[in-house]
C-alpha cells in the first residue's frame, strides 16, 4: 500500500485523478481468434467504460455470447487485480453451480496463459485459491460465508454476479447484500480511508489498505433481458444501474413438439429419439435434458449398449481415413485459395441437399402405437455402424470428467451430451445441433406444516423450455424435440421460473439469513421481496418459548439453535458459541458436534464423520435402487397404487442391496481390524466412519473405491474436508491438537459410546421414539419385535408414523427404542433415513 502512495507521488497525479492501467496478455493465436467470435469481445469498449463509470452495471447476452469467459479477463486487462493498479483487490465471480465455477476458471486461466493459483476457483470443498489468486471463480454460497465475515469486501475491487436470471435464493440474497456492500464502502471511503482493517483469512494476517475512495464495482450478468427486477427496485440501488444488451447471432430452431405427452418415462422416450435422429439425420451433436444423475447413467448406458463407441481398431482406421481426407483437403485448399466463391457456393448446396434427403419438418417421432422390442430388432440390420460418442454432464461427475464435453468427439463419432439443466445456461456445449428436452426439472420442495423434505419433477417454464431449444441455434439452424406436447407446454408450463425465494416457505428464507448473520431480515432489500407480513411474522417466531408440536417448524429449527447454544434466546442474536460455530463452513449441528467432540480424543472421529455427512452419500448405488428412492421419484404425476407398488419393488432392492452393503462394511473392518476391538456398523453414520477409515488405511486409492463401490469423487472430498477441518481446529481453537495423520485406529468402545452421545447432541431435534413406546408413556414396557420393519416410530414435530428406511443397517435388527435419523423423506410413507 505505501508502493500505491508512492506511485501516486511519483505520478505527480493530484489526488483522485487516475492513470489508465493496463495489462498486457499475450493470448496463443487459436484463442484470440476463437475470442475474437464471441458478440461480447466486440462491446469490450462499451462494458468496460460503463463499468468504470457506474458502481453497477447490467450485461444481457444470451447463452454462448462469452460472458463467463470473457468479462473476467476484460477487468483482469484493465487492470483489476493487478497490485499497482488503483483497484488491487480480487476480481471475484459468483456462480449458482459448482460445474460452472471450476469449468469456467479453468477455461479463462488457459486463455489468459495463467496458472490455475493465479486463475482460480473456489467451491465449497475444494479450493486452487492462493496468496498469488487474481481471478478467483465461486459459488455464490461461498461469497455469502466470505460476506458473513467480511462484511465490506475488503478483497475485492469487482465482483461479478453471474447467471442472475436462474434467482437463485443465494443470488438473489448475494445481490441485496452486495447493494449494502456499496453504500458502506461509499460511505468508508468519505472517512480517513487508511483505518480500514483488512482480515486476510488466508495467510490469517491483519493489514492496513487504502484506496477505497475506489469504490467496488459489481456486474450483474444474465442470459435473459429480463433484469427489471433488479433495475427498478429503488431499495436495491440508488440509481437504475445501466443494462447492456449484448447482441448475439442465434440460428433459427426449428421447434417439434410430441403429438402426444408419452405416458413412458421420458428416458425411454429420449433413448427413442436420440436413436432417431442419429440414425436419420444429418452429421452435428446432440444435447439431451433429462433431470438428474441417475436418469443420465441409465440413458447414457442404454446409449452405448446400443451405440457401442469406437473399438481401438476401427478408431485407428477412422483416424487413417481422417488423415488422407485431411491431405485431400490441403490440396483442395490450394485450388479454392484461386475460387473461393464457388467453394462457398459449394458449401450452400451441401447443406440445402440435406435438407432434401429428410424432411425435418415431417419428422414424426410420435410412436405411441410402436411396439418397441420389434422396432429395435428390425432397425438394428439396417443401422449403419455408426458410433455415438455419449457423454454424462451433472454436477457430481468428477472435473476432467466434466471438461470432456468441450473437446472434439473422436472423428466419424457423433457427440451426444446427457445433462441435468447445468447445460441450459452454465455451459455451452460446442457443436450442437439438436436438443432433446424432457421438459421437467427437479426441485428441492420444503413442506412448510410437516417439515418434510422431497424431491420432486415438474415441469420448467416456458423461458427455460426457449432457452434449452436455443442450445440447437449456436454454429448453425438447429432442431429442438420436445417430449411432450405443444398443448401441455401452452397449458401447463408457466411463463417464467419463479424466482426461488417466491418458492421456499419464509420461515426457511429467515433461518437461512440468519444463519448468514443477516439479523434484520425485514427491510432486507430483496429483488422481490417476500410479503412484508410475512416476513415480519416470521421473525417474530424467532422467539424461544417452548414450541408445542405441529407449530412452524422454524420454531423447532430456531429451538434447535437455541439448544445447541448458536443464539441467545433472550436476545434473539447469535453467541460468541454460535460466531465459533459459524467458522466452520458447516450446519451448525455439525459445529457443535465438532466443538464438543474433544472428550475421549473422540475429535479424529467427529471430524470424519462430519466429513463424511457433510459431502453425502459416497456409496455408489445401483440406479434402480436410487431411482425408486421415496421421493425422488420420476413421475410427479403418478396416482398412489403407482407408488405402493413401486415402493414394495425397491424395498426388496434396497434389502438385497444393504445386506451387500453391511458384508461390506464388515469386511472393511476386518481389514482395517488393529490392536483395538473395532467397530460393528450398528448405525449408518458409524458405518460412514468405518468406510473412511478403511480407505485411509488402503492408501485413499480409487482402486479401493473401485473394489467398494464408493464413489472416489466423494470420497476424495471427505478425505480433503476433513484435512481442511483439521486444520480449521488446530489454528483456530487454541489448545486444541488433533493427529494430522488421516488414518485413525478404529475407536474403542468407550469412544464409540461418545461418540454416540456427541451424535445425539447433533441430531437433538431429530430423534425419534417407538410408537408403543410413545403411547404407553414410559420406556420398558412397549411390545417386543423382531426387526424394524413396519414398527411405526414418532418424530418429534409431527403426528404421522414414521419408520427405519430399508436402507437403513438397523432395518433387520431389533428396533430400538429410540433412534436419531438424519433425515425424513414422505412417500407414500414417511420414513426415517440414516440412523
Ligand atoms: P456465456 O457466459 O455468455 O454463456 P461463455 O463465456 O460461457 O458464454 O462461453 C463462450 C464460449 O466459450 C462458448 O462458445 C463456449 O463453448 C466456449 N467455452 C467455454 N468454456 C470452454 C472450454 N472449457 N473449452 C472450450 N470452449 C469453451
Ligand atoms: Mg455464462
């Protein structure tokens, strides 16, 4: 900061003048020119003098349009981030999902010729982010915790809210704070601006900064123009912030509705016209939308089954072909150098006699009255070999996995791209030409009255319905097939998504804010604020009078709170306990088990474990299983019986399966069996510990996760969280030590019962009684059973039964007479998971 001053001197600048700042880069000639494409590089001039001008500054440009990619390094080449600059501070960029955080950072640090330290991103388990970090992509829930904090930003000179138009809880939160952000540091920068303290949380250094007569600059980007709720909303922004619409070429869709919406899964659905139009129609990619993971691993196993890709022989002989096609091609080159007009003349005629050889237009897909096994007999004599290259995109796939959608498919392969609605407006898949769209997305829903969590597919809206067709429109006309009809999309889609926050109970809203330590919740600048009566009744709950049950469930979430020691119940704010709580980027309920986990050298233990729960499931499981889950069931749609008789199908799955499971277990803990009398999985979270045990022990290898069915992505995340833990404890707790070696020794059995007891403390709002117990009123004289299966418990918060999930370990013994779960999942009935 004295360089800065310094450099001013030296300058001779009267103070407040600045001297433009520029960053030379050298871009390799392929990306520059690849650059040079992009609508958004030819509007550099214009965002760049708006953003220096304004504190905000709107940028619309459809999907493609190098939002993502470029704005970043247009600040980066201004001078933003740069040390000597008047804006020395980090150039930051949110974003809803994880995919596009890392993809993005990775990208723009390859065209910017920087390290991935330098260029970097940060999610919520995993970090490149380093003293050296310039550019430094996120998730927005991890610039809300930074927030929480560091309230003013102190890090950042630009901070770049991407993806607006999903309205996101988080977005939308992140832009009210942020317009906060700017008023105080407007206001800081009116007072002795060299008593701002800056907390560096990475080296845990404190220095003095200046310079914040240089206010923060915030982009807000959006693939849509329809930003009104950020510009006309006078709590939000002193002024209308400029909008810049970035004019992008799209090539017509042409857009094919189902005649009918098929009763069938629409993954069979999708299998079907995915197998049409690569059999049928013209060379260019397909990007198919289905709405999670596990749809994706079955369509994309259907796929290659059918579509197997290039064996090493045949690719090595496309590859020979490729190259004499290359040769002809450079000789061909010489003789259009002399004609280029007849070449393009050439080029026309190619593609207008495609469209003669299959009459798009009369493409009829609908097969209601086909008789599938026959058509596929049939179509398989005829089929020509032709390979699909078949490529996964969710949000769980490993990066380079993840990555592998950017790059050419293999010649004389056709690049088909399964993704959930990461692909709508994150990610722009290169090459595609025709959209498959399931129309349905999934949605975390909250029943405000029960508590209960589900999971549930319904139909998107219109506008992301338009936005996945224009996926078909980047290099070239394109088609979008819609699996459903034009009636159900004019009837039953609503116009536009609605804006999260509008869809979550308040209550959640509230609890998620304060959680933030956003205290005042209702004058809080919303884009669309929830209804003030609402808002205020919910804060009003935040009282801890004792909660009868079946009242809001806030009320048990704020006890919770409450009995955990993170808020005073008197005066509604959160304690020194709850600040300690909050340093770890955990749910409280696990920062309290870890601040109570030292007794007994229980804290190795308590750390993996929390790990463990922290990053889910890490078991790979069998799509049939997982698919049938309670809740997350495919159809929104379907009639009960539908679901009973599901329900009785996966619960036999998902018996077989946990005996697998528990053999498994069992024979981990005979390998990682040491001088002490190891651990019996008798609970699904101490089988968690177990499994991360043994795999520390097996050298935390992806052959060990291979040979176990774990999922090594998972379990890599634990292994990393849990070294982050680690060290989060050691400095920040003084006196306490913690073995820095991930190999644990299996507890003893006073340790097990610790930790049992700090498990309890954790889940102290989710503990459920026997139901004969409940009623009889007095432990000990309830009936005696032989397995949990069908003994009804009660949970705390509601009147309904509850029982042991079939994948639970303690389905098959005897049922306890109290259990915690972590969590309640209603199907067609409500049952308790993870005991
Ligand atoms: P926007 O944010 O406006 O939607 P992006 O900046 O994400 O646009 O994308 C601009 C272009 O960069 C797109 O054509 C996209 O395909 C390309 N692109 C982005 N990431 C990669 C990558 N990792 N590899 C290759 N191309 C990429
Ligand atoms: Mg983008």
């Amino acid at each position: 900061s004295a360089l800065l001053r310094a450099n001013r001197v030296g300058d001779g600048l009267v103070d407040g003048e600045r001297k433009p700042f520029y960053v030379t880069v050298k871009r390799k000639p392929g990306i520059q020119q690849a650059r040079m494409q992009l609508p958004v590089c030819a509007e550099e001039q214009t965002i760049m003098e708006a953003i220096n001008n304004n504190a905000v500054v709107i940028i619309c440009g459809e999907t493609g349009s190098g939002k993502t990619t470029q704005v970043p390094q247009f600040l980066y080449e201004a001078g933003y981030s740069h040390p000597d600059s008047d804006n020395p501070g980090l150039i930051g960029i949110t974003q809803p999902r994880r995919v596009a955080a890392v993809s993005m950072s990775k990208r723009v640090a390859m065209e910017l010729g920087l390290t991935e330290h330098e260029v970097s991103y940060q999610i919520r388990y995993d970090a490149t982010v380093s003293p050296k970090t310039r550019v430094k992509f996120m998730t927005d829930g991890v610039l809300l915790r930074e927030l929480a904090q560091d309230f003013l930003l102190t890090k950042y000179s630009a901070i770049v809210i991407d993806e607006a138009h999903e309205r996101s809880l988080n977005t939308d939160i992140l832009i009210g704070v942020v317009s906060r952000v700017l008023r105080l540091r407007a206001e800081l920068s009116k007072e002795d601006q060299e008593k701002v303290k800056v907390n560096d949380d990475d080296n845990g250094d404190t220095f003095w900064l200046i310079g914040w007569e240089v206010p923060l600059r915030v982009i807000i980007m959006s693939a849509t123009l329809r930003v009104s709720d950020f510009t006309l909303n006078k709590t939000l922004f002193d002024k209308p912030p400029p909008v810049l619409k970035v004019d992008a070429r799209q090539y017509p869709v042409s857009v094919h509705f189902n005649k009918r919406t098929p009763d069938i899964d629409h993954v069979t659905e999708a299998f079907k016209k995915i197998r049409k139009i690569h059999t049928r129609l013209p060379a260019g990619g397909i990007l198919v939308f289905l709405t999670g993971q596990n749809e994706i691993s079955v369509l994309c196993k259907k796929l290659r089954k059918k579509f197997p890709p290039l064996s090493p022989k045949a690719s090595a002989r496309q590859r020979a072909v490729e190259k004499e096609k290359e040769a002809l091609e450079e000789k061909k080159e010489v003789v259009t150098a002399k004609n280029a007009e007849v070449e393009a003349e050439d080029l026309e005629l190619g593609e207008g006699e495609i469209d003669k050889n299959v009459d798009l237009e009369d493409f009829d897909f609908d097969e209601d009255t086909e008789d599938e096994e026959g058509f596929t007999d049939e179509e398989e004599e005829q089929e020509p070999d032709a390979p699909l290259h078949v490529l996964p995109l969710y949000s769980l796939l490993p990066t380079a996995a993840q990555l592998r959608v950017f790059d050419d498919p293999p010649p004389g392969t056709r690049l088909c791209v399964v993704a959930t609605n990461v692909a709508e407006t994150s990610l722009t898949i290169p090459g595609v030409k025709y959209v498959v769209d399931c129309g349905k997305v999934k949605e975390r829903r909250y029943d405000s009255t029960t508590g209960v969590q589900s999971f549930e597919i319904g139909w998107t809206s219109k506008a992301s319905a338009d936005q996945r067709a224009g996926r078909a429109g980047r290099t070239g006309p394109g088609h979008c097939y819609r699996l459903f009809s034009s009636a159900v999309f004019d009837n039953e889609f609503e116009q536009f998504s609605t804006p999260e926050i509008n869809r979550m109970p308040i209550e959640g809203v509230v609890l998620s804010m304060k959680s933030m330590n956003i205290d005042t919740v209702t004058n809080f600048p919303f884009p669309t604020p929830p209804e003030r009566e609402h808002m205020a009744k919910a804060e009003r709950h935040f009282r801890f009078d004792l909660c009868p049950p079946s009242t809001s469930p806030l009320c048990h979430i704020t006890q919770l709170l409450a009995y955990l020691g993170a808020i005073d119940s008197d005066t509604k704010r959160v304690t020194e306990l709850g600040r300690t709580m909050a340093m770890f980027p955990l749910s409280p309920r696990f920062s309290k088990m870890l601040l109570i986990g030292q007794q007994h050298d229980c804290l190795p233990y308590v750390i993996a474990i929390v790990s463990a729960l922290s990053v889910g499931d890490p078991f790979i499981k069998d799509y049939h299983l997982d698919d049938a889950r309670p809740g997350d069931s495919d159809d929104g749609g379907s009639d009960n019986e539908d679901v009973a008789r599901r329900e009785v199908k996966e619960i036999r799955r998902e018996e077989v399966a946990e005996k697998e499971r528990r053999k498994l277990a069992r024979r981990m803990y005979y390998k990682v069996q040491t001088k002490h009398a190891g651990l019996d999985p008798t609970s699904d979270i101490l089988k968690l510990l177990n499994v991360v045990g043994a795999y520390e022990f097996a050298g935390a290898t992806e052959k060990f996760c291979e040979d176990n069915f774990l999922r090594p992505k998972a379990m890599d995340e634990i292994h990393k969280l849990r070294g982050q833990l680690t060290n989060l404890i050691t400095t920040n707790l003084p006196g306490v030590d913690v073995l820095v070696d991930p190999r644990m020794c299996p507890p003893t059995p006073i340790q097990l019962r610790a930790l049992r007891q700090i498990l309890a403390a954790g889940f102290i709002d989710s503990v459920a009684l026997r139901a004969d117990l409940a009623s009889a009123g007095a432990a000990g004289k309830g009936r005696k059973f032989k397995s949990t299966r069908g003994v009804p418990y009660r949970v705390m918060w509601s009147d309904e039964d509850a029982y042991i999930h079939p994948g639970s370990v303690l389905y098959h013994d005897s049922p306890p007479e109290m259990v915690v779960y972590q969590e309640v999942f209603k199907a067609s009935r409500v049952w308790l998971k993870g005991e």
